[in-house]
C-alpha cells in the first residue's frame, strides 16, 4: 500500500492541466513534505505507468526537464510543446506563465 504523501503526491500530479506544469518541489510541499522533491521524482520513476501519471508536465524549480538527452529529455519536450507550452533558447519554461500550484484541497 502506498504511503499518505505517495498518495497525496499522485493526486496533485493526477490534477496538472494540459499546458501548464508543476515543479518537484512544488509538488513535494503540496502535499506536506518541502523536502520531499527528490521523493516526488522517485514516485514518478516508479508510479507514472501504473498509475497513468501526466509525468511530462512535472520539471525542475528551474523550469528545465531534468531528464537526460535520449532518456526521455526529447519525449518530454515534445509532449510539453504538443500542449502549447513554450521553451525559450535555453530550453526553459517560463514559470511565471506555465507554473501550476494545486488547489488548497488538494494540500497536506
């Protein structure tokens, strides 16, 4: 059985709208653990197939992709701008426009 902040992190990930993203550290915080970013990308290594996550829209506090180069770097990508999310000419996402933060209900 997967943990309260397993959980509580699958549902804010579940609740990402198209053309928007949130961050590790966003999510991690949301759901009761500001330290819990590392956590979080964990959850989505281990949990995105399972549990049909939207795990493209999920980037750093940067607003960069943290995948590597042909390990998921250019499906990412791809999957965000499909949804209309623009990178500037250093593969950034603006965060003022495209950060998404859950609803309060949502939150630990």
């Amino acid at each position: 059985m997967p943990s309260p902040f397993t959980l509580k992190v699958i549902a804010i990930i579940n609740q990402i709208p198209p053309g928007k993203v949130s961050t590790y550290g966003v999510i991690a915080q949301c759901a009761g653990n500001h330290r819990g970013a590392r956590e979080v990308t964990r959850i989505l290594h281990s949990s995105s197939d399972k549990y049909n996550l939207p795990w493209h829209r999920v980037v750093n506090r940067l607003g960069k992709i943290s995948l590597k180069p042909f390990s998921g770097y250019e499906e990412q990508k791809q999957l965000l701008k499909e949804e209309g999310i623009y990178f500037d000419e250093n593969d950034k996402i603006d965060l003022e426009s495209y950060l998404w933060w859950p609803d309060q209900s949502l939150q630990a």
